[in-house]
C-alpha cells in the first residue's frame, strides 16, 4: 500500500507542465546523494550491468561501424533495434548529488515508472525506478562501492 502511494506521488511528479520545474517534494524515502563512491546498477531482464557515473552515460544501441553511435549503455543484446530503442535514446547525468535521466528526442520515447517522459528535461531518478527505453524495462539501482 505505501508502495503504492509513493509510485502514485512519483508519476504525478513525472506530470508536472512542461513550465514547471522538477524539486523535491520532501515527502517519501530521501535519496541517498550520488557521490563517488556509488555505481549505477542496471537490471535489464536477467542481466545486471554496475558502472560508475563520472558526469554522464549514454543509453541506446550502437551501430557496428558507426563510431557516432556508440553509448555507453548498448541495449542491442536486449533486442533494441526491434524494441524501438533509438541510436541514442537518452542521457543519465550526475550532478548536485542526484542522477537525472534526459531523454534525447528518441522516436519512441522513455518512461519513468510508467509515466512518459517529455524530451529534453531532466527527472530525478531514485533507487529502484524501473526505465523503459521504447520497450526495453531496465530497473535501477544505486549501489555503494
């Protein structure tokens, strides 16, 4: 039930216009700050992918023999080509102690925890959010190293 409640504050949170920016609620279970000395966790199907988080990672597919499309976060094994997951799909940035996901205009869009996405603004991810890159479901997870 409180599960519930907080993916319910975190979607309308998502809805928010396009005018308004994206803070805080300060209602919840806080974020722990994204410093160094934390990896990004991606689960993706059975597949778990721990990388650290410098300034910024790129998620889509790459291309072979395309070195413009290359990411870091390469969703090809997942079948990204036939999920709709474009060549760069979207952008996970860290800074002031928070990761924010920006998707980068892809053709068939991103959700956070079922709610779509608007291109080129940043959301706040939290710990245990579930990403869909088109139709790619990536859980994340924010994990002390």
């Amino acid at each position: 039930m409180a599960d519930d409640k907080r993916r319910k504050r975190e979607t309308d949170y998502l809805n928010l216009p396009p005018s308004s920016p994206l803070s805080d609620t300060g209602q919840g279970q806080v974020a722990p700050e994204f410093g160094e000395n934390w990896r990004l966790q991606l689960k993706i199907d059975n597949q778990k992918l721990t990388l650290p988080v410098y300034s910024e990672i790129s998620v889509g597919r790459s291309v072979e023999g395309d070195t413009a499309s290359r990411v870091d976060v390469d969703l090809n094994p997942q079948g990204a080509y036939q999920s709709g997951v474009s060549r760069r799909h979207a952008l996970i940035r860290r800074h002031s102690g928070a990761l924010y996901l920006e998707d980068l205009n892809s053709t068939n869009g991103t959700r956070i925890n079922g709610a779509q996405v608007t291109p080129g603004r940043e959301y706040r991810l939290r710990d245990g959010d579930e990403i869909e890159f088109g139709r790619v479901r990536v859980i994340i997870r924010f994990v002390a190293s």
